[in-house]
C-alpha cells in the first residue's frame, strides 16, 4: 500500500463513534493548534502509513496496569453509602461498624468464625 498524497480527489467519508467528553477536550486542544479534526485524522492516518504502526506506543504503563488490576480486584467490593457527614464521622468512630464492614466486604463471615487470634480484633 502506497500513500498517494493529493494525486486523486476521492475522499472516503467515515463515521466514528466516539465519547462525546473525549471529542469535546480533543476539539478544544485542535483548535488552540489551529487544526480541525479532519486534519488531525488525515495527519494521523499519513503517520501510520509512514510508521507502518501506530505513531505511539500503545500499551500500557505499568502504573496503568497497576491501575487495571486494583479496578478487577475491587470491582464485587459493596460501597457504603451515607446520608451526611455525621454518618460518616458516627461510622469512622465506632470501632465494630468498620469491623462488620470488612466481615461483610471482604470475608463474608463474621471474624469469630475465622481460624486466627480472636484478640486481635477486641474492641
């Protein structure tokens, strides 16, 4: 495949779906550059044929993958939800509301049912 520049005048019209935040923050950066979509996309396009790749690294940093396996670790964790902050402040000081919160979050059972030291949970 050769790239042919503006030797023909067919143009190809194509239709991408794309976040509408994702498209709003891009245009914006576009416009300060002075260049419309279209021109990025065809500028983006040459890159590749120029590349033979993508004209950047596409994979993942490891902090990104970090990122990732913390998101799968985390996706079944149940949120508590609070009506005000007192509830908030009512719940970070008493000691058995944040141990029946990790019984029920993380362990499914109560703590007395598990095989370590009970004393290291008294209240």
């Amino acid at each position: 495949m050769s790239f042919r520049g503006n030797q023909t005048n067919q143009l190809k019209s194509s239709a991408f779906r794309i976040d509408k935040d994702l498209a709003d923050d891009t245009e914006a950066v576009l416009s300060e550059l002075r260049l419309n979509p279209t021109t990025a996309i065809n500028m983006f396009y040459k890159r590749i044929i120029a590349n033979g790749a993508l004209p950047f690294n596409a994979s993942l940093s490891e902090e990104e993958r970090a990122n990732l396996r913390f998101l799968k670790a985390t996706e079944r964790t149940p949120v508590t939800e609070f009506k005000d902050a007192k509830e908030v402040a009512d719940w970070l000081n008493d000691p058995r509301l944040a141990i029946r919160w990790v019984e029920e979050t993380f362990l499914g059972r109560s703590w007395q049912s598990l095989p370590f030291s009970q004393s290291r949970f008294k209240l």
